[in-house]
C-alpha cells in the first residue's frame, strides 16, 4: 500500500466482530489501512473479526486503535465526516460520498487529518456523535429502505476515496497564514463554554438543556476554526468572566 496520507475510518461502537472484519476487507481492498474503534462491544481483539477479515486484511485489524469515548478517537483529526442516512435536525453540510472523498482529498493534500465516522450496526450513530463532525456523508438510496449495513458503507466510501485518481494540487486555505484547529481543541474550547454557561444558568429550563447543549457542540465543530481563533475565543471567556467578577 501507497505509504501516501488517507483518510482514518473511526466504527463507533461497532457490535459484531463480522461487521468489522468485513470492514476491515472493504478497506484494504481500496488501500486504506488506519482504522479505529470506539468501545466496540464485545471487546477486542475480537476473534470473529480475524477470522472474516481472511488474510492480508488482518494487518487492518493488527494497527487499529480502540479508544472508550468518540472525543479521543477524533481528538487529533482536522475534519470528519459522520456517515448517517437520515435527517438530525443538525446543521451541516451535506456530502455525497464522491463529493465526501474528494474534499477529503483536497484537505489531505493541504495537510489536513480527515476521518469518516461509521455508526453501530442496530441504529447508526446517535446525534451526538453527529455534533462531533464537520459534515454529513449520505448516499442516495432508496428513502424506503435507507439502511445499508456497516461493510457496505465502508465498502462504498472506500470505493469513492480510491475514484479520485487525479493528483491533487495542494489548495492554500486562505486563512492568512492560521494553523487549522484540531479537533481536540475545539472539543475543549465546547468544554470551556459548556462549563461558563452552565455556571451562569445559560441551560434553563432543565428541559431544555440537552438540546441546547448539543446545538451548541453542532455549532463549534461546523465552524472552520483555527488556532488562533479556538485561543482568542477563550481568552473572550475569560476576560468576561474577569469583568463580571
């Protein structure tokens, strides 16, 4: 496999081994190789994971890494993707998968981390997991039976990804020299405010306060921050706070 940057598939708690060595295949068959795993549920290493992924496409099992919470496993990527076939009443902006990986492309190609996220096989990943991502990827299918299984959906994002054969020339991101902001950084820059507004009664009624919450996570990752402007946001908070004291 080409040792060239691509983008990393994170499978959210993923529930059956099969599932995720048949990933795994889909993977490898379109040269991706960075998987990661968010507190699979039955454990890992996971057995019925080897034995479907069937030779080579063990070594994508070998290098992936599990982490307990979606915060960690996306902490250091620039931009994700969250693979959802329905609506989540979230804003953001919608891909096909062609358009998906052929923006991942042009970010990797400017030195960008992307990562697709892949929900859990019963349901698909909850709106929670969605107000993580910078977009949605969608596949046109049939709205009578949207459904498409874990495999499938890797299977035809990877597809998509190796599609995009021509080389890409580097795009300058137009922000006058910033540092794109790491999704670590802007998980606590959420954290930051989440705290200050919960300490100054922001999330009332009690009711309410969970949507609000979320609204908010939604709105800090769609924002194409940078660096200096996840700093300046916190160091606003901050004197603020300063002054009311």
């Amino acid at each position: 496999m080409s040792a060239a940057p691509k983008p990393v598939f994170i499978l959210v708690r993923p529930q059956m081994g099969e599932n995720i060595g048949a990933a795994a295949r889909a993977m490898l068959n379109f040269g991706l190789d960075t998987m990661r795993l968010v507190d699979p549920r039955d454990g890992w290493p996971n057995p019925r994971a080897v034995a479907m992924a069937s030779g080579a496409a063990g070594q994508v099992l070998d290098r992936a890494a599990v982490f307990p919470t979606l915060p960690e496993a996306i902490g250091d990527l620039d931009f994700v993707f969250a693979t959802t076939a329905r609506s989540r009443e979230l804003t953001k902006p919608i891909y096909s998968p062609e358009e998906a990986m052929a923006e991942a492309r042009l970010r990797i190609a400017r030195g960008e981390r992307v990562g697709v996220m892949f929900g859990p096989e019963r349901a698909g990943l909850e709106n929670e997991d969605v107000s993580r991502a910078n977009a949605i990827i969608t596949v046109p299918v049939n709205p009578d039976f949207p459904s498409l299984n874990l495999g499938q959906a890797v299977l035809l994002t990877g597809y998509e990804w190796i599609r995009q054969t021509e080389p890409v020339t580097p795009v300058q991101p137009g922000l006058a020299g910033g540092e794109p902001a790491s999704r670590i950084e802007i998980e606590k820059l959420g954290d930051h405010y989440e705290e200050r507004l919960e300490e100054a009664g922001f999330f009332f009624p009690e009711t309410k306060a969970a949507g609000m919450k979320l609204n908010l996570r939604n709105m800090w990752s769609r924002m194409g921050m940078t660096r200096a402007d996840v700093q300046m946001l916190h160091g606003m908070l901050r004197q603020l706070l300063r002054n009311r004291g």
